[in-house]
C-alpha cells in the first residue's frame, strides 16, 4: 500500500512486514521433510535450533518455546511448586491474559498499582512476597523488585529489550515469557517462548509442557516412576520456523523503530497541554507514548488521528481493576476455583488510593505506533503527518 493510502502508519504490525516466501528457509524446510512434529524428526528439529538461537540471542541459559505467552506464564508459575491459593502479585495494568495464567495455574492474582511509567510499583509489595510479575508494557523497560525469590518477566511487548547493564529483559528474573502473536514485535500469528537461567527450572518447564515426560527425540515419551501429570505445550516446526525467520529481522526492526523515534522527537509539537513521556535507551520503541493535559484534548486526538487514517491507540483495556474476569471472581467451576482459594484477609489489590492516579494516566495517555520497515524518507513524511494533526487538536 502506497504512503498516502496509509499516511506512513504502521499498516501490518511490525514483524509482519518482514514475512517474505522467499525467506522462509526453515518452513520450506520443515514442509519439505513431511514431518511438523518436533519431537519425530531425525535431524536437530528446527524448533531446537530456535531455542539455541533465541538463547545466544538473549544470553539465557535455557529456553523454551511454546504456543503462546500465556502458557509461558503458566509454566514458569508451575515451576516455583507452588500451592494452590498462593497469591501472585501482577501489575494493575497490563494484559488480562497475566491474571488468566494466575488463575489457571490455581493461583490468586493480586493487583499492585504502577508508577507514573505504568510499571509495578515494586514499593507497596508486602515484605516475604513470593511470587511477582512484571510486565515490560509497551517495550518500556520496568525495574525489578529486590528480594523476591520468584520474580517472572513478562517481556511480551518488550522482545529485544535491555536493562541499564545491557542484559535483556526475560533473562534477569527467575523466568521470562515472550510472545510472537500478531501484534507484537515478531510475529508468527501465535507463539511464545520461556526463559529461565535456572537449570532445575527448566527441566520442570520441559517435562510439564510434554504431558510430565521424559522425551527424547524421535521416541514415544517416557515416565519414570517420580513423574508428575503435565500438559500439551510443544510447539510445532511450523511455527517456530516463522519465529526462527523472525529473528533474522530483529536488528533491522530495532534499528528502524529507533530511527523513526529520533525522527519523532526533532519533529513533535511543542504544546503546554501534551508530554511526550520519555523511553530509556534500551526500551523497544514501538510507539511514540502522550500525555495530554485533560482526556477530552486525548479523545480529540483520537478522534482527529482516526479521520486522517493514522493508526493510534490507548491504554484503557489494561486497567485490570475494572476488568470483569477480576472484578466477578467468575469461574467455570463448580466450586469457584481458585477463587474459592484465596486466604480470607489477603487483599485483593494493592493501591494507595484505590487506582485513581492510574485511571487517571490512563485516560490521557495515547500511543502512536511507528513503522520500522520505511525508509528514512517515508517515515519523515510519517511524523510530519502525525505533528500536523496534533497541531490542530
């Protein structure tokens, strides 16, 4: 599509722009060798090879691949051997799919109110927390909290991501969780990964996603006799063809988002009534992040950006606190687990003033997406038209 149909918006989400037939080496690969199974093929399965690759990319010790985040999330929860009831401390705002693999792994979610960043806000954690979330939103780079001996890094918006000292998000805590659903920054439609430098932990992960087995490749899956029950996790070659062609763009991706965020902030508006809210230097740049002074200028912003056809978006559907799966406490069984779990006294939510401050970032935040795969030119020509609207709000 030409750059005035799509005003230099993103018009596929970025790894998206990246698929080409003629590049995807492992699918036509996989599709050639007539078996999608990886634990059937003779060779090294390509879903191996990712992993080794995703680990050397990352620096972590181990890694994972499966269907999707979520199961990421479960996995590195059921690895802790937790017990059923036990309380997960997660960001009020984030995805819901974070309080979901909470609560299908038995477990309690319990909200804690963010920081001016929308980060956890580590500092209302009660002392002898054991299990923690952390969710790095929008390629944003959250701190860690100290002393948590189960610290879990959803970096599913964050992939490619660093810390001040270089080490990548998902490698720092106790495991990270990654995602390639379509709108993040590689894409292979569903799929996600695990992370762990902890080998006991990993082999836990490992045996769990297949059935509790002891697999090795090109056999039927074993059980000694201290096995456990598990569940079907295993990815397929197919997919993790897709991720591994993904990988191949991820400097080039990372390069063109920072490059069109540098763009951005040479050419923005200077408004009393609009921030633009700053990013560290190791932060994915995926969007171009505003507050405005009052959420009515932020609903003109929306509505002005959405009749010139320039892609945007808020952050309202993360706030966790007014999110029906929370707020019911509904459950599909019976007995209401594992709502029905949850120590009588433990606070459902940890806020100083009850999500107000929150709601209230929320409501003036706007995000627009930027678009790595233009050339320089073209994404000039896209900040012009984003500054050109916000001029007239």
């Amino acid at each position: 599509m030409s750059l005035d149909k799509r005003l230099g918006q993103r018009f596929l989400p970025y790894g998206a722009n990246y698929l080409d037939w003629a590049d995807l080496t492992e699918l036509r690969e996989a599709i050639g060798h007539g078996v999608l199974f990886r634990y059937q093929t003779e060779q090294e399965s390509i879903a191996s090879r990712l992993e080794r690759r995703v680990a050397e990319r990352f620096g972590a010790a181990h890694v994972l691949a499966v269907h999707n985040c979520t199961e990421a999330l479960r996995l590195a929860l059921i690895s802790t051997r937790p017990r059923t009831g036990d309380p997960v401390y997660i960001p009020a705002t984030t995805f819901v799919a974070v309080a979901g693999a909470v609560l299908s792994s038995g477990l309690i979610p319990v909200l804690v109110d963010v920081d001016e960043s929308l980060s956890l806000d580590a500092s209302l954690l009660p002392a002898g927390a054991e299990r923690v979330i952390v969710a790095h939103m929008e390629g944003t780079v959250a701190p860690l909290p100290e002393g948590v001996p189960y610290v879990i890094e959803d970096s599913a918006q964050a992939l490619g991501a660093r810390f001040p000292d270089g080490r990548h998000t998902g490698t720092r805590g106790y495991a990270g969780t990654f995602s390639f659903h379509h709108n993040k920054v590689l894409t292979s439609g569903e799929g996600g990964l695990v992370t762990t430098n902890d080998p006991d932990a990993w082999q836990t992960m490992r045996c769990y996603h297949d059935h509790g087995s002891a697999r090795v490749p090109g056999r039927y899956p074993t059980w000694d006799q201290d096995a456990y029950y598990g569940e079907n996790f295993v990815t397929s070659e197919g997919v993790a063809a897709i991720q591994y062609q993904q990988f191949r763009h991820l400097d080039a991706l990372l390069a063109g988002l920072e490059r069109q965020h540098a763009l951005a902030l040479q050419e923005l508006p200077e408004r009393r009534d609009l921030e633009v809210l700053p990013r560290a230097e190791g932060d994915v740049k995926i969007s171009l992040r505003f507050r405005w002074e009052s959420r009515e200028l932020r609903d003109a912003a929306v509505a002005a950006l959405t009749a010139k056809g320039i892609a945007n978006w808020t952050l309202g559907k993360y706030l966790l606190p007014d999110h029906p799966v929370l707020t019911g406490r509904r459950s599909l069984y019976a007995d209401g687990f594992p709502w029905n779990l949850a120590p009588k006294g433990q606070p459902a939510a940890l806020s100083r003033d009850g999500f107000a401050r929150t709601r209230d970032l929320l409501d003036r935040t706007l995000c627009i997406p930027l678009s790595p795969e233009l050339p320089e030119d073209e994404q000039v020509l896209a900040v012009k038209a984003v500054r050109q609207v916000l001029e007239a709000v």
